[in-house]
C-alpha cells in the first residue's frame, strides 16, 4: 500500500504550491508544498480556512471546499459532502467556526485528501494554535466550561455583594444596639 502524497509530504491538506514562505516549508514535488513536519503542514491549512472564513467571508462548507478545492481539480460535490457529514452540518449551513468547528473541518479535508488518515488531536491542537485560532481550551477547558465558569464568577460577584451588604446591616445593628445600650446606661444614672 502507497502512503498518500498528503502523508509523504507532510501537507496533509495538498496545499498547492504558490510560492508563500510558509512555515516549515521545505519545498515542492512539482506540484504541492512539501513541509518539514506534519505539524507545519496542517498549521497552513488552518490559515487557508482562517483566510476563508475571517478575510473572504466564506461561512459555508460549500464555499470553503469550492475555494479549496475547485471542480476542475477535484470532485469538489462529494468532497464537500464529505466534509459536511464528517462535521454533522448541512452543507450549506453558515458556521462561525468556532475552535472545535475548525479541527472538525480540517480533520475531514485531511481525511478526504489523504483516504480517511488523520492526525492525533494533539497535533491538531498545537497546529492550530500555531496558525494564531484562539483556543478556548488552551487550559485544558471546554467551551462549556469556560461558559460555566463565567456564569460562576459572576455568581461570586453577587455573593461578594451580598457579603457586603451584610456587613454593612450587621455593622448597623451593631451600631444602633451599641446606641440603645448607651441610652439605657444614661437612663439607669438617672
């Protein structure tokens, strides 16, 4: 069995080549980038998706595979319905690619690209954020986390209220007990 071209090249996306200074870029064999690792490889792919989405506007899986990977290069229909059914989502549907939507998405053009090999999600992670993605679980936290923790903090937040408004009332109880205890010595040395 052959390793595929992807593979060998460590450009597990066939990027084409077009002379960017891509990072870790070591060559070309006559067609497609060749990278010095795997890593270097998918990190130019989650740019090329990055540009897409953030600079071309491009918010579907159709538009995105139709830029990459054009008809008169690549069977662009069932390359694009494989992508959406390895992400779960219509074809059509507009993504705002989040951190997780953009491995799911650069995972299936590896697969799709390379028949069916992927990468470990560590790879994916750091390649992403070496492509500059922000990563909400770069703590090793998941987007929901990260929600539950906001909504957390602003629970403490109010509790901190609370305790401050309790010190305040116990600090005026005491206050007007210390009052009434002065009022009934005076009354007593009356």
């Amino acid at each position: 069995m052959s390793i595929p071209r992807g593979i060998r090249n460590n450009n597990p996306g066939n990027i084409i080549e077009t002379g960017i200074k891509w990072k870790g870029r070591i060559g070309d064999d006559g067609r497609f980038v060749t990278f010095d690792t795997p890593l270097n490889g998918i990190r130019a792919l989650f740019k090329i998706l990055r540009s897409y989405h953030e600079r071309h506007g491009i918010k579907t899986i159709y538009g995105m595979i139709q830029r990459y990977a054009p008809k008169h290069e690549n069977p662009t229909s069932s390359y694009t319905e494989y992508v959406a059914g390895e992400m779960g989502v219509s074809s059509t549907a507009v993504l705002e690619l989040d951190w997780e939507q953009y491995i799911e998405l650069a995972n299936a053009i590896i697969a799709f690209e390379n028949g069916g090999k992927e990468y470990p999600h560590s790879i994916m992670i750091s390649a992403a954020k070496e492509a500059g993605l922000e990563n909400p679980e770069s703590l090793g936290k998941s987007k929901q986390f990260i929600e539950i923790e906001t909504e957390l903090q602003k629970i403490y937040q109010e509790i901190d209220g609370i305790r401050v408004t309790a010190v305040s009332v116990q600090s005026r109880a005491v206050s007007q007990q210390q009052r009434v205890l002065h009022v009934m010595r005076l009354l007593r040395s009356d």
